[in-house]
C-alpha cells in the first residue's frame, strides 16, 4: 500500500452506518417535508427544498473545504434558463430539462473553477464575483434568456411523459424526491473517503499537500460537485415557478446563501436546510413590511452571529454534545 493510500485508510471513517443522533434529524427533516403541505402553502415549501439543496451544496465547498464563493448565484441561475429554456423553446420533457440545466452548471463550475481556486481566501471570493458578474450581465445581454422579462410561462410537462407536473402534488412530489436524494448524496461525499480529505485541505492545506494529496484537484471536484449540485436545484426552482429570472444570477442571490449557511450552521449537515427555511419564512410572512425585510433580516443575522455563533443547528448540536 502506498503512502498516501495508508494516510487515506487512517483518516476515512470507519464503515458503520449514521450515527443515531443524525438518523432522528434526517428523519425528522424528511417527516416535516412530507406532513407540512398540509398546513403550509405547497409551493413554498417546494421553493424551501430547492433553496435548502442549494444551500447544502454551497456549505459542500465553504463547510468542508474552507473556500467561500461569493458568485453561486451563477449556477442556480444558468441552470434555471438553460431548464426554462429546454423545457419551453425546445419542448424537452422536465426529467431532461433538469438534466441539462445540472449538465449546463457542471460545465460552468469546471470551467470556473479552473481559474478560481488558483487563488484562496478573498482572492477566491472575489474571482468568483467577477465570473458571477460576467454570466449576469451575459443573462441581461442573451437573446435566449429575454433580458429582465426573462424566461415566462415555462411549460412543467409530463415527467418521462406519464406524469402530469401541472398537478401541485406531483411537483411537490418530485421536488422532495430531488431534494432527499440530493441531500443524501451530499451527506455520502461529506462521510466518504474523499471528504475527509476536503476537511483535511480545510483544516491544514500545506500538511494535506506533505502527504501527498494534490489539493488542487480535491478542491475542483469539490467545486465542480457543488456547482452541480446548485444547478439541480435551479433547474427545479425554474420548472417549480414556471421562470427563470435575473434575480437568480443576481449577487445578492450569492449573499443570500451565505447567510442561509451561516444562520443554519456553516459546516453542518443539517444547517443550511434550516437556514434556507428560516430566511425564506422570513422573506414570505414580513413581505408586508416591504423594504423593511432587508433591514429584519439583516438584525436576525446580527442576533444569529452573536448569540448563535455556531449557526442554530451548530448550538444545537453543541448542546447534545453530537456533530448535526
């Protein structure tokens, strides 16, 4: 066995299932998802879903290998129009429109992240705005996207041409299988081989790159899976709202998944899913104030950092003494 294999076998975790604190709060999570639309408008909480997967996959890059992107707003976007667009202008089932609206954020997370983790820290931050300023302004300029009309109307269609998504419990379905099955992949690459060694670059790059690792190539996989994982949940979020808007390539759609992340729990598994909902309840039920939310929420943030350093599922599982 080589060197860097025993470094690996040392660090992996053991093969046993989910500890049993972590089974509770999937299933906890997975219940309130499937019992909510009964209390709760659905539509919602479908857009709560794609906001929690987006959230999840960004805390993949900034959580668990320490680089914190400032431009993801660009893949939950270009994946919605490229979605929109399949599903409207060329008549594409939803499962294929979806498939290359996460195929279309792949590209640009490769290509993006060829350039970006050459550098770290604010370096990476703000090479990650530029590029996110640069396929927004190609979003204002594209014939396809139609500028700030954007994508309208866009047709759910038929999932693999025998389900009919125009029908609220067939989308809400679908939208929580896409999520639960998002998740779980993000919790597999968090808890394999390949994450341990993302949280060894976060912890101390110099010494992962002494055993051996080229940290490069772990932190593009790592950026490419999240940027992948942002644009499955555009893609949903567009066919779910029927648009695809500049609202989501927008850098404030990028601020508000940092605060998602850190208000749920930066670096926890089960923290951006409830950053995504306490922001989201936040926008929807004080819509009435206005301008006044930003202002709300920016108090909320201040409280949340302050008080809740770790984030609410952080202080959480500080209190059980348990990682969530």
């Amino acid at each position: 066995m080589s060197a860097t294999s025993e470094h690996l076998a040392a660090i992996a975790p053991a093969r046993k299932g989910a500890p049993l604190h972590q089974r509770i709060a999937f299933v906890v999570m997975v219940a309130f998802f499937a019992i909510a639309p009964t209390v709760i408008y659905p539509v919602f909480l479908m857009k709560v879903m794609c906001f929690a997967l987006f959230a999840s996959a960004f805390n993949l890059l900034i959580g668990y290998v320490g680089l914190l992107s400032f431009g993801h707003a660009m893949f939950l976007g270009i994946a919605g129009y490229t979605a929109a667009h399949a599903a409207k202008e060329w008549g594409l089932t939803p499962e294929v429109a979806i498939l290359l609206g996460t195929a279309a954020s792949c590209l640009l997370g490769f290509l993006s992240g060829l350039l970006a983790i050459r550098r770290q820290g604010i370096y990476f931050a703000m090479i990650t705005l530029a590029l996110a300023q640069m396929v927004y302004f190609f979003c204002v300029q594209a014939p396809f996207t139609h500028g700030e009309d954007g994508i309208q109307a866009v047709p759910r269609g038929k999932l693999f041409g025998l389900i009919d998504l125009s029908n609220v419990v067939a989308m809400y379905i679908t939208v929580f299988v896409i999520f639960v099955a998002g998740f779980l992949l993000i919790y597999r690459i968090i808890h394999s081989p390949f994450g341990q060694v993302l949280k060894a670059i976060r912890e101390n790059e110099p010494r992962a790159i002494s055993l051996g690792y080229d940290t490069d190539r772990y932190k593009l996989i790592a950026f490419v899976l999240s940027a992948t994982l942002s644009g499955l949940a555009g893609a949903t979020n567009a066919l779910v709202f029927q648009l695809a808007a500049l609202n989501a390539v927008h850098w404030t759609m990028s601020g508000e998944v940092v605060l998602m992340t850190l208000v749920g729990g930066l670096g926890t598994v089960f923290g951006p899913a409830v950053g995504a909902l306490v922001v989201l309840a936040m926008e929807n039920y004080l819509a009435q104030l206005g301008a006044w939310v930003t202002i709300v929420q920016g108090i909320v943030f201040v409280v949340c950092v302050l008080a809740f350093r770790r984030g609410i599922v952080g202080e959480l599982a500080r209190l059980i003494r348990r990682p969530l």
